[in-house]
C-alpha cells in the first residue's frame, strides 16, 4: 500500500513538474514573440540607394485630344545621395517614352540637392507631357502608354516606370 502511494505520489510530482515546465515553456515562448520590434517614428531611416528609385503616383488623364490636351504625370523620387538633377539646363536627367513609336522626350531637372552634397532625398515631380499626337490620323483613337525613368549625375538609371493606358482622340 506504501508502495502504491509512493507511486501515485511520484506520479503526481512527475505531473505537475511536467505541467510547470510546459507552462514555463509556453510563457517564454509567447514572450519572445511579443518581442518583435516595430519600427519607432524617431528611428534613423533605413539606408537608401544611390540608385533613383521612382513611382507613377497619378496621371492627370485617361482620355486627351492630339495638339490641345497636355498629361501629367506625377512622379515620386527618392535617391540615396541626392545627386538627381543638374545645375545646366541643357543636361536633360528625365526621360519618357512613347510606345506607340519608342520616341523620347527628354526633360530637364534642376538640382534637387546642392551640388556635391551626399543627402537622402525624396519628393514629387510634377512633369508635363505636352501635345500629344496621333500616329495615323485614319484611326479614331490612338492608345499609349509611357515609360518613365531618370537619371542622376552618376549615370545611374532608376527603374522604369509605366503609365496606364491613355486614349489619344483626333482634334
């Protein structure tokens, strides 16, 4: 009988130190996944490429008549060292492609940082496609896509960007 308790007894002690351990186990466990760190507003930006990156945010329309309606295009930029742009206005630093005909328009950007510094940049650039043409003036509309990407003082080519589909109508 002696023996019978004993054994129940140290079943009863294996039970509860197994429980104990488990629920230790479990607590630890949950801890360290409550321990996952969410970025804080006062926290050091993540580091940033030198090479551009861009993004199509918007464009002004859909639909434009050929010679009248102009498109914008609204563009995001970020660069890791800030050098988008150029101080002469010769140098052209944006360029659009027209799919229809792989024609390209290119555009100045002026400094978008002082020269020779090594900033982090990012911002909004505003770019206006003007005169819209059709290609053959037997259709009664035209669709086209852009392609967008820049490029900084370094020669480094951001990626490519692709507008929806725009309907070009004849005047």
């Amino acid at each position: 009988m002696i023996k019978k308790e004993l054994l129940l007894m140290d079943l009863k002690h294996r039970f509860s130190f197994v429980s104990a351990y488990l629920f230790i186990l479990i607590i630890l466990s949950l801890s360290f996944n409550a321990c996952n760190k969410e970025p804080i507003e006062n926290e050091p930006n993540p580091i940033i490429s030198d090479t551009p990156y861009i993004e199509l945010r918007s464009v002004s329309a859909t639909t434009v008549t050929e010679y009248e309606d102009s498109v914008i295009f609204e563009i995001f930029y970020q660069d890791g060292d800030g050098d988008i742009g150029y101080a002469n206005p010769d140098s052209m630093s944006l360029f659009i492609t027209d799919s229809r005909i792989f024609t390209v328009q290119q555009y100045y950007v002026p400094l978008l940082a002082p020269e020779g510094s090594d900033i982090t940049i990012q911002g909004i650039l505003n770019v206006k496609l003007d005169n819209t043409i059709m290609i053959d003036d037997t259709n009664a509309s035209e669709t086209v896509q852009f392609k967008i990407h820049i490029k900084d003082r370094n020669g480094n080519y951001s990626n490519y960007v692709t507008s929806e589909n725009i309907t070009v109508l004849p005047d």
